[in-house]
C-alpha cells in the first residue's frame, strides 16, 4: 500500500551503549554484577554445604560439577582436572549474564542487559581460555615440542609450510569463533526484541492499548532466550575442555 509505514530494520537500533572515555559502561557494570552475583553463589555454598540432606543449590552444583569431572577425566584424563573449576566458571558466570537477557525491554540502550550482547566481553573469555589452553600445550610438549607440532602435522613433516599454514589458521579461527557464536546469539536475542517492540509499536500503536499486547509475545521471547542462554553457556563450557583435550591429549601421546 502506497504511503503505507514500513517496518525497517535499519529502524531497529540494538547494541547503543553507555559510552564514557571509550568504555561501555552499562557492559562494564553488567559484567561485574554477574562476577558479584556468580561469587556470592559460591560463598553461599562453602558456608552452607554439608555432608548430609543438601540443599537444592547444593545439589544442582554438585551435579554440575560431577558432571562436568566425568567429561574431563573421559576426554583428558586425571591430569585435566585443573580444568574444571574453569569450565565451571565460565558455565556460571555466562550463564547468570545470559539471562539478563530478561531484563530487557527492547529500547535504543538496554541499562542492564546482557553484557555477553557486547562483543568485548565474549572476545575476553576467549582470551581467557585460549592463552591457558596454549600454556597447557607448552606445560605437556615442552616449548620445542609445542613449536615443533604446528609443523608435523597433520601432514607429513615434508609439508611443514602447509602444516603450518592449516595449524596457524586453526588456532586464528579458535577464539574468534568462540567470540562470535556467543555475541552472535545473544545479540540476536536483543534484536529480536527490539523487533517485536517495534512490530507493536508499526500494527498495534494506534490502538490505544496497542502496545500493551506486546507484552505477551515479550514474555514468550523471554523464555525461548533463557534456554538460548544455557546452551551457549554449556557450548563455550564444552569448547574449553575440548580445546584443553586437543592441547594435553595429543601432547601426551607424543611425550610416549
């Protein structure tokens, strides 16, 4: 219809931050609410764990923990057990920042929205995981050794330049896939409530109540995002075990 308002996406503004001296300040205090939150749970367990009767938080960590050891030692071995309690973490604290998710309304500036909806904070987390995963290498090869696998294999040692090549590209795309699997869902999630907001807002503003029936499809959304929140908190949880199995598996095998 001629005339007719559109619905664009270029519309649509999602990922505005607070913005002071070049920092996001809504994702810098996001982030540290999510440490407070993801802390004061584990203060909360060591004082009030016991060897009886747990608690249902007591027991939900407990299976997470067990299950999270299983996967470790059945991939790594007992010499991957330092990496649980960073699997863990990442699992907790990704998953708490995922979910505020639910805080937000769909506005040009969310206050207190995900801080995993910021680039910044996923590309960090790779960081974190990635240089401990190459110490570990190193720990497990040896700095020779460590050096010396990029160039035999998976080829012949006689294609050391395109070993090298493959290996190097390998460990580029790691952390950036990392990165962008964990923004890119989360920054869909803001984007698909910002559109269902402004969709109400297009079809439903001139009704006087219109965007009161937004609300529904909000709550609906809502729920779907806390389950894309844990799984993208337990994918990243896996890839940093799997990157640590690559690392100290394959180091092992050679040591022998």
């Amino acid at each position: 219809m001629i005339g007719a308002p559109r619905l664009l996406a270029a519309n649509i503004d999602v990922g505005t931050h607070v913005v002071r001296a070049g920092f996001n300040l809504d994702t810098i205090w996001a982030t540290a609410l999510a440490a407070i939150i993801v802390i004061a749970m584990g203060a909360y367990l060591r004082t009030h764990a016991t060897s009886g009767v747990p608690g249902k938080l007591q027991l939900a960590w407990e299976a997470a923990v067990e299950a999270v050891t299983r996967q470790v030692e059945g991939s790594i071995g007992p010499r991957g057990v330092r990496v649980v309690p960073l699997a863990l973490a990442l699992f907790f604290f990704i998953l708490i920042a995922d979910w505020f998710s639910v805080l937000g309304i769909g506005s040009t500036v969310e206050w207190l929205g995900p801080p995993t909806g910021d680039v910044n904070l996923p590309l960090a987390l790779a960081i974190v995981v990635i240089i401990p995963v190459h110490l570990a290498s190193i720990r497990i090869r040896g700095f020779g050794g460590y050096v010396k696998h990029y160039f035999t294999r998976p080829f012949s040692p006689k294609l050391f330049f395109l070993n090298a090549f493959m290996n190097g590209i390998e460990e580029l795309v790691k952390p950036i896939t990392l990165t962008l699997r964990l923004f890119g869902n989360l920054l869909s999630g803001g984007l698909m409530l910002a559109l269902i907001a402004a969709l109400g807002a297009w079809k439903l503003g001139v009704i006087p109540v219109g965007n009161i029936l937004n609300f529904p499809l909000e709550i609906i959304w809502k729920v779907f995002d806390l389950f894309i929140g844990a799984i993208q908190a337990f994918i990243f949880a896996l890839l940093t075990i799997l990157y640590f199995d690559t690392a100290m598996a394959d180091g092992h095998a050679e040591a022998h």
